[in-house]
C-alpha cells in the first residue's frame, strides 16, 4: 500500500497560489503540532478523565485519596501517546529537511523513553497507594522497595537515552560498567545498604510508621513519620524532626515502643526512699490501730515494723485503684539499704499506655504514697533536710 503525504491532500487546494510548495508545507506541519494538541488535550482533559470518575463511582472511598497519583499517571499517558503518534506519522504529516527529521526523530525517541519511566513511576506510586489503604501495610511498610523500583526505572531509562544519543546499542554500555563497578558501590553506598535494610525491615517488621522509637545514639525519641530508602524520619516530642540513616536501624541497636503501647499495661517502676532512722516496731495492736484509721485492712499476728505496715497499706492502695492493671504485675517491695536509705519500689501497670495520661498516675501514686508515710511514723529521706522560714 503506497504511503501518502499530507501534503498530497492539501496541495490540490493550494496549487493556484505563487508559493503554493511553501504554503502547502507550512500548513502540514500546523496541521501535525495542531493535530498533537489536540490529541494531548483531549486524552488529558476528556478521556482519561472520563475513565477516572467512571472508576471513583465503584469506589469512592478508595479511589478519591489516589486522585493526584491518577492525575500525574493520566499526564505522562497522554505525552506518551503523542509520542508514539509523532514517531509513528512525523514522515507523512511534517515537511523538513533531513537532518531536522533526524534530530526531531532522536528527540521523539528521547522522549518517548523519558514519558515511559515517568509512567512507570506514576504506575508505581500509583500502586504504593492502593497498598497502603491494605490494613497490614502499617506493619509492613514498602517505601524502601517502591523507591528502588524507581531508582532501577530511571536508571534503565538513563541507559536508553544514552545508548539513543551515540547511536549504539545498550549492550555497549552495559559492557563498560564493569570498569566503574567500584566508583557505583562508592556512589551508591548508601543506596545499597539502605535497600537491604528495607527488606530486612520489612520482612520482620521491627519498624512501622507510627511507631515510637528511641534512638539514643541520634538523639531520637518520638514517632516514625516516614520510611525511606535512605533515611527514616522521626518528629520527637518537642516536635523536631531526626533524620537517620536506615541501615543504622539494622547495624545499631534502638528501643521500639509498639510492644508497650500494644500491651495491657504501661509499667510503673519508681522507689521511694525511707530514712532509716525512721523505722520502728509496731505490736499488733498499734499496727491494726493505725489501719483501722486510714481505712485498709490489715490481719497480721506478729509485730511488724512500721515500714512492712506502710508497704502493705501501699500494696493495698495499689489493688484498689482502677487505674491499675490488677491482671499485670503488682507489688511493693524492699530495696537493698544504701545511703539514701531504705527505698521501697512501686511496681504495677497502668491501663493507659498513652504517655500523658501514665505520667500523671505515676505521679499521682508516688505524690500520695509519699504523703502518707507521716501517718505510719515514717520519713522521706532527702540529700537536703530542714526549712527555710521567712520573715
């Protein structure tokens, strides 16, 4: 079939003018950039979409959060398409030198290329976000591996193109990457291991966005805001933003948080220190009298002293809350004597693991548990003793 020219079509329209060759050429090429407009245009702003609202009425609830990536993923379709149409009818529809159908068919090719990786970027952000409407994508996290995918992308097309330019194969480049293998493991370094530590990561969840972690050597101490190939991003509780090497998550030790936050209770673990020099025995009597007045029961049958009465009272306190985990752990108990005294630590777990609330029933227990040790004859033991009065 024999091909036919633009210009075939309008010249017989043309051919009463003086500069009918130059009028018939300049019309075909308006009518080809005319005509790849339009086409972008139409496919942009009509077809596709049409096809994403047809898609958002099945789906709303999903398909809306992915409206951008659907956006940038119909905007690089579109400049492929006409692409793949330029390269296609550039020799039928355009009128030009030789060397400029050379230049401009390098540039189609460099361009078609480009769009193709910009696409299967958009393809690939595009699936990121429907992974991440998934309930378990929390816990497993895949920004790492999405970002490798594109950097593999780009790469490939960074190879195309070259290969377009000089005119040689792909092959012929790939051979010589074997002499700059070690200035890539140098450049990409961190890539690599940031990789590797993606998977690892991953596949055995040691951390999720959301999480709170602690990371002593970076000053790190807050929630994981994002999961990178390269760094994970941390807002700590004053609200700056760490950065930290991802392979350092593997290569060094840090404290992840979830295990508490998911757990039954948050441990309260604080001593008091008794002064020594406060501590006495109590007869029966007295020891059930003094219960009797703060309203605890107590049944013993041998004189105790007046710490082993307050640590049953604290105990006591303790079971009664109902703010305590009474499933966990929970108990009162001696320390070993050192020079600040005899200290007695509290040792339960709250119901709420929720950082501010638990910081206020610690203090509240400490706070009240300290008060009461007048009412069983007992004294704090502090560095600093006496009162300063002003007059």
């Amino acid at each position: 079939m024999t091909e036919i020219h633009l210009t075939q079509l309008i010249e017989p329209w043309l051919q009463q003018s003086i500069t009918a060759t130059w009028l018939t050429s300049s019309v075909a090429n308006v009518i080809g950039i005319t005509g790849i407009c339009l086409l972008y245009l139409v496919i942009r702003r009509l077809v596709l979409p049409s096809l994403q609202n047809a898609i958002t009425r099945f789906s709303p609830s999903r398909i809306t959060p992915l409206s951008s990536q659907l956006s940038k993923l119909s905007g690089r379709l579109s400049a492929l398409l006409c692409c793949v149409l330029f390269l296609g009818f550039y020799q039928r529809v355009f009128v030009a030198p030789d060397w400029l159908f050379a230049v401009a068919k390098v540039a189609g090719q460099i361009l078609l290329v480009i769009f193709s990786g910009l696409m299967l970027s958009a393809f690939t952000n595009l699936g990121h976000g429907i992974y991440l409407q998934l309930k378990f994508a929390k816990d497993v996290p895949i920004q790492g591996l999405v970002q490798v995918a594109k950097l593999i992308t780009f790469i490939v097309c960074a190879i195309l193109v070259i290969s377009i330019l000089i005119n040689k194969s792909p092959t012929y480049i790939l051979s010589g990457f074997g002499a700059i293998a070690a200035v890539t493991l140098l450049v990409f370094k961190d890539t690599i291991l940031g990789l590797v530590a993606s998977i690892q990561i991953a596949a055995n969840r040691l951390v999720s966005i959301g999480d709170w972690i602690q990371v002593d050597a970076f000053g790190a101490d807050g929630e994981v805001l994002d999961l990178g190939l390269n760094t994970v991003r941390v807002r700590n509780w004053d609200n700056t933003i760490t950065t930290i090497p991802t392979y350092l998550l593997i290569s060094d030790s840090f404290k992840n948080w979830r295990a508490m936050q998911q757990s039954a209770g948050r441990r309260i673990k604080r001593p008091i220190y008794v002064d020594m020099h406060s501590l006495q025995t109590w007869s029966v009597e007295k020891a059930e009298q003094v219960a009797e007045n703060i309203g605890f029961e107590l049944v013993i049958e041998q004189p105790l002293s007046n710490v082993s009465v307050y640590r049953l009272f604290a105990e006591y306190y303790l079971k009664n809350h109902p703010k305590i985990n009474q499933e966990c752990v929970l108990m009162v108990r001696s320390l070993a004597p050192s020079e600040k005294g005899l200290g007695l630590e509290v040792y339960c777990f709250s119901r709420n693991t929720q950082w501010v609330p638990y910081e206020q029933l610690q203090a509240e227990i400490i706070e009240y548990l300290i008060a009461e040790l007048e009412k069983f004859e007992l004294k704090p033991y502090q560095a600093v003793t006496g009162q300063l009065k002003l007059y």
